[in-house]
C-alpha cells in the first residue's frame, strides 16, 4: 500500500527515527481528515479542501492509492453537484485507508 520507493527517499533524507515519529504523524493525520470526510454533517466544499489535504498528505508518505482517491474525491467535489457520487467513493476511500494503516511499513 506504500509506494517502496517514496519511503526508502524519506529514509535516506531524515533517517529511519525521524520517518517512524513522521509515520506516526501520518497516522494520526490521515485519520483525523477521513474521520471528518464521512462525518454526516460535512459540506461538499469542506469535502473539496479535506480531500486535497488528504491527497497531500498520501503522497508524501507513498501512500499512493490512497491518494489517488483522494484525488478522485476532490475534483468530483469540484464538478459534481451528485453528493451520492462523492458518498460511494468517500466509502472507498475509509476502506482502503483502513488497509494502509494496517500495511504500515517496517521502518528497521
């Protein structure tokens, strides 16, 4: 679920004990936008920037599906008025994130 590449760059660049804190901050992050992507209460324009956000965040940490959802979610907030559209592809966006965070690579 992680791009290899991205995170051998991140090792190479800050070291294995700065990626595990920043790979923690990801984790925690990445949650707390999902969280607020499926909250019932959520704007289609807050849905557009959460979603860029997420994608940002995605792809820094090589979490490449991730944020090509992500990605996906944020231009059909931008071009459809359809919030069931969005819906179904939040809904995949909250499982295959629940299947990043279970693929967290080893960083040793």
């Amino acid at each position: 679920m992680f791009n290899p590449n991205t995170i051998q760059q991140l090792k190479d660049d800050v070291g294995v004990d700065v990626l595990t804190q920043l790979m923690q901050v990801f984790l925690t992050e990445s949650t707390k936008l999902v969280e607020q992507l499926t909250a019932k209460s959520v704007q289609q324009s807050e849905i557009e920037r959460l979603a860029h956000s997420l994608k940002s965040c995605a792809r820094s940490y090589g979490a490449d599906q991730l944020a090509d959802i992500a990605a996906d979610i944020e231009n059909a907030a931008k071009s459809s008025p359809e919030l069931a559209i969005i819906e179904s592809k939040i809904s995949l966006l909250s499982e295959v994130h629940k299947k990043t965070l279970n693929s967290l690579p080893k960083l040793n």
